[in-house]
C-alpha cells in the first residue's frame, strides 16, 4: 500500500458512523506505521479497518513522530529533501519511504525521526583485499630418496627406520603410511660424496 493513496480519504468513526476527517499524516515507529492521524483525530494501526471505506474503532491520543512532509538528512547533516509517501504492507510493515526527489530509502536506515528525519552513518565498504594465489605444494617427500636416515625413528616401540638407512620410494612410503615423514625429513642427510682424487 502506498501512504499517498490514503491521503485525503475520510475516515468513520465505526461505534457513531461520524467523519473524523481526512487522513492527513502517518506515524512511524521501529519501521512499523502504528498510527494513522485526521484532521480532527489520530488513530493507531491496528485501529483501522479498510474495506469499501477506511473506518476507525476508536480515536487514540498518541505521540508517535508523524512523517509526511519531514525533511530527511544524512548522518552529515546533508539535506535530501521531504518524504512524500511511505511504501508498507497491510500489516503495517514499512516498505521504503518515498522522497520528493523520487529517491527511496528503507526503513532500516532511519536513525530518528523528531521534526526532522535523521539517517543512520552508513558504513564505508572496505576494499576486497586482493587474494594471493599461494600454490599448493604436494608434501610428498620425493626430495628425501637418496639421503641418509641419521637416527632410529619409532612407531609404537616398533622400527620403522634403521638409521644409517637410505631414504628409497618404498621406505618413503612406509614412513607416509605411519605418519612419520616430519620426523624423516628432520633427520635425513645429503650422502657425502668422496672428493679425494
């Protein structure tokens, strides 16, 4: 539903059948219209029955800030005109609210609403912090055939690794099966080989 559809309408007092007026403004609160305000009385939301008319069940005295007309600013005090309609559902629900330049905005922005409308900060988006492409390295231990194993490595009391062994893809295999290519890795040498002419 659309605020300026409603506007000007009367609205019947449903106990008397008496006119209260022409709806004039709409309050808002929690981005929820609760009241709905005539030239001669205010009456909340839920009061109100629309059908062929717009009828009231009761008159209410409220102090809910009414909207329509309000000029709205930025948290930085720039201005961006007047709020002319206001987008909501037919429960009540606040959709958007219209301003005289053809500009929206959602309820969920507002920060108060007194004589004027105040917005809420708006969060600066942070740049996507660019993502290095960090290649995957298979930690497959190739590296270590043909070194020497300098220790004795264990699994459980169990040998896994004679030292003074030369690393082959069969023994790497093993100590990948057992967990133990960390423990390898850390204890293995490059063969020395004999320069003596």
């Amino acid at each position: 539903m659309k605020a300026s559809t409603l506007l000007d309408k009367q609205v019947i007092l449903l106990s008397t059948g008496e006119s209260l007026g022409a709806i004039c403004d709409f309050a808002i609160q929690n981005e929820q219209l609760v009241a709905i305000k005539t030239e001669k009385a205010t009456f909340l939301f839920d009061a109100i029955k629309f059908g062929d008319g717009i009828f009231a069940t009761k008159k209410e005295n409220c102090d809910f800030p009414f909207v329509l007309n309000k000029l709205v600013y930025t948290a930085k005090g720039k201005l961006l005109g007047n709020v002319c309609d206001v987008n909501f559902s037919c429960k009540g629900r606040i959709k958007s609210f219209v301003l005289t330049t053809g500009k929206t905005f959602s309820p969920r922005k507002v920060h108060i609403v007194k004589d004027v409308v105040i917005l809420k900060k708006t969060a600066k988006k942070q740049p996507a912090k660019p993502q290095l492409a960090i290649p995957k390295l298979s930690v497959g231990g190739d590296f270590l055939i043909g070194r020497l194993c300098d220790k004795d490595i264990f699994f459980d009391n169990e040998l896994i690794v004679k030292k003074d062994s030369k690393v082959t893809k069969v023994l790497l295999d093993k100590v990948k099966r057992y967990g133990k290519l960390v423990e390898l890795s850390l204890h293995t040498q490059e063969i020395k080989k004999n320069t003596n002419h």
